[in-house]
C-alpha cells in the first residue's frame, strides 16, 4: 500500500531497498584502485589487511550513530538533517551545502570515469568520454524523473549485479590459475616510530573514503515504510556485507599479487584481472567498473535531491525545491542537481573541488556524530526506536577517530583545511542572507 508523507514525498521502499542502495552508494570502483596508495602507506601484509579491518570497525562504530539519528528523524535529507535539528539553521546550512556539492561532484567525476570504461570497451566511443558518460547519465536521470520505485528497483538490480561481480572477481583469485606477478620489487621499507603513525593516517584516509556512505538509505527516511526497523536494518546488514566484500577482495589481491607489487599500483583491479583472465582482463575489470559506477551514481543522484528538498522545507532554499512529482521524486531539486553535475561534467571543474570534498566529508561526520550527543541531551524523551550501542562510549570513540582524521588531513592540506574552515565560517552570514532573500520572495508554487 502507498502512503504520502509530507509534501508528496511517498512511502514505498523497504529494507530490501535500504540495503541496496547502502551497497550501492558505498562499493564504487574505489576499492578497486585504492589497495595501491593503502599498500604504499603500509607495505607489509598484517598491516595492510590490518589497516582495512580497523575501517571496518570505525565504519561499524560510526553506524551506530547513523542508525539512531535515522530512526529518530526518519525525514529525508540525511545529514543535513540532522546537523540542524542539533546545532541550528546557520550549521545546518553548511551542512547542507556542503553535502549536496558533495554527492554532486562525486557524480560527476565517476560519470566522466564511466564514459571513459564503455569507450575502451566499445572503441567507436572512445574519443567521446564525456558525451558518452553524459549520455549513460541522461538514462539514470530519466528513470529517477519516472519516479521513486523506478529509482529504487534500478538501485536493487545494480547492487545485485554489483555485489556479483565482486564476488566473482575474488572467487576467480582464489581458484583460477594465473600468470605470475612481474619481476619481484625491493621490498619497501616499513616505517616505524612517529613515521609509522603518519603513514597509518595516510593509509586510513584512503580505507574510510572507501566506507564512506554506508548511511546512505537515511537520504530517504520518510520514504521508508518502516524507518525505525528498516534504517538500523539497512546500514548494519549492508555495511557487514560491504566488509566482507572488501576483506575478501584485498585478501584475493594479496593471493595474486605479492604487496610489494600492489604498493603504489594506480589500479589494481585492473593488474590481478589481466593477470587471471589474460588478454580478456581489461574487458572484464571495465566491465565490473562500469556496473559498480552505475549503481553508485544511481544512488547519488537519488540522494542529492533530497537535500534541497529538505532545506526548502526549512527555509534554507527556496520553496520551488519542495515540489514532488506524481511519482514521488523531488522534481526540481533533481532539475537544479542534473544542472549542477551536468556543469561540473562538460567544465571539468570537479577537479579543483575534489580536494576540499575529502574535508566536507570528515567535517559532516564531525558533525553527525557531535549531533546524537546534543540530541541525547537536548530530547531525552524523543522516542528512539533503535538506540546507539554502547553509548557513550562506542558514539564518543567514533568522534575522537574523526577529528583525528579531520587533523591529519589538515596537516596534510593546509589549503584544504583553510577553505573548509572559510566556508564554515561565511555560512553563518550566508544562511542568515539566503534566508532573507527568500523571505522577500514571492513564493511561485
């Protein structure tokens, strides 16, 4: 049975539709590509495959959080969401901002990295990656325009078909012959002392951005049917799914590839598929790219919207961005979405915004994890249908790791931090600013 929440937003996903889009958004082509800088960080086998298992953990202590925030305020939107309810609208309004760049970007670069992969496969297109990623864009708009189902059974089949092929990756690794490595490298030295901490934050940096957006079914609470079981149920199934699939895919890597060889390799996927399957390696590794980058841009454009939609109700963007169409999708903050990609994609400026994207995301987790214990404090008696583990203390570890991260980024970037820090700062005026604009403007719904 259908039911309409809020401003026509409609409930018809269910658990089934958490997981898949948790998968979907979290296992990009990512993973793939980034054992290379993890190895480089940490050469040696226990800390490498150690290093992927304290992300595991963190991941899992930080769901805890997401999963009592979603259940509490199942509203679509997802962090920014929750950032205002706990820290108010001039927090809320960075954070909203600064999450909808962020889906936005990402999907513009993987869509460019997709028209790239079909080109190789299918050579007449090769010297058009961008019309070519534009074009397989286009036909994942369209169906999230059709509407929410149409939205969430492609989520369902691409997760599916994702999550295969992964699958099949790690048992050909493990149970196929395959030619051997090239000529053995010195082996890098392992660090030790101060140096070995450093690289441990390098390496972690490249392990959680793998991670990240286990929380995604929260960006589409209230379309749940029952977000107080589902959410819990999504983030904690999926994410132990996602963990078992990148466990089993480094240690299958390690099984053809010794870690002095993945250590700096920009693409292993790519190096242990030809290796297994010869000539036809390239072909199949493009083509398990290809999928996984569809399901995760399917589930971006699918999230991103929502933002929008959510700060309209608020007043943190005009009021247009609330409409919902007949099939339950948020029209024109989907509109303004496509646009902003779209330019992002034909400009290619997702390149100078990459860089301070990695801090957004350190920041917002800052913030989501800070906002369960305002909340905790603030409504102890909102009802809470799933509560955080371990609270304080699971909740609180989950924080410390992140401001440590958001510090050795830091370190690392100044100018990153610097503009991250810039933009907190002017959001203060500027969600005071917008909200006057559209205050003083006639509303054209």
């Amino acid at each position: 049975m259908t039911s309409h929440s809020p401003r026509g937003l409609l409930r018809v996903l269910g658990t089934a539709f958490g997981l898949a889009i948790v998968v979907g958004a979290t296992i990009g082509g990512g993973i793939l590509g980034t054992p290379g800088s993890v190895a480089k960080a940490l050469p040696s086998t226990a800390l490498f495959m150690g290093v992927w298992i304290f992300g595991a953990v963190n991941a899992l202590l930080g769901a805890t959080a997401y999963s009592e925030l979603g259940a509490m305020i199942p509203r679509s939107g997802g962090m920014y969401v929750f950032a205002r309810r706990a820290f108010g609208d001039d927090i809320g309004f960075f954070a909203g901002y600064a999450d909808w760049v962020n889906w936005s970007v990402s999907s513009a670069a993987l869509t460019l990295l997709a028209g790239e992969y079909i080109g190789d496969i299918i050579p007449a297109l090769g010297a058009h990656p961008t019309v070519t990623g534009f074009a397989t864009f286009a036909v994942l708009a369209a169906v999230q325009w059709g509407g929410v189902r149409w939205g969430g059974r492609v989520q369902e089949v691409t997760s599916i078909l994702k999550a295969a092929a992964l699958s099949g990756l790690v048992i050909a690794a493990f149970v196929l012959p395959h030619a051997a490595a090239a000529a053995p490298l010195p082996v890098p030295a392992v660090p030790h002392g101060i140096p070995l901490l450093l690289a441990f934050g390098i390496a972690m940096q490249g392990v959680i951005f793998s991670y990240d957006s286990y929380y995604a079914v929260v960006y589409c609470g209230e379309e749940l049917r029952d977000p107080g079981r589902a959410i819990p149920r999504s983030i904690f199934r999926g994410l132990l799914l996602i963990i078992a699939i990148y466990l089993l895919l480094n240690a299958a890597f390690l099984a053809v590839v010794p870690i002095r060889q993945i250590a700096g390799d920009p693409f292993v996927g790519g190096t242990v598929a030809r290796l297994i399957f010869g000539s036809r390696g390239d072909t199949v590794i493009h083509i398990i790219m290809i999928v996984a980058i569809l399901g995760t841009v399917n589930a971006q454009i699918m999230a991103a919207p929502r933002i929008l939609l959510a700060m309209a109700r608020d007043g943190l963007f005009p009021a247009q961005a609330t409409r919902v169409n007949a099939g339950g999708t948020p029209s024109v903050a989907l509109g303004l979405t496509l646009l902003l990609i779209v330019a992002f994609l034909f400009t290619g400026s997702f390149d100078a915004v990459l860089g301070v994207d990695a801090f957004f995301i350190v920041v917002l987790y800052v913030l989501v994890f800070s906002s369960l214990f305002v909340l905790r404090r603030r409504e102890p008696d909102t009802p809470r249908p799933y509560r955080a583990w371990g609270y304080p203390l699971v909740p609180a570890l989950a924080l410390v790791i992140a401001i440590a991260l958001l510090a050795a980024m830091a370190l690392g970037d100044r100018r990153g931090a610097a503009i991250t820090a810039a933009l907190l700062v002017v959001s203060w005026p500027a969600s005071h600013l917008v909200r006057r604009l559209i205050h003083r403007t006639p509303s054209l719904q």
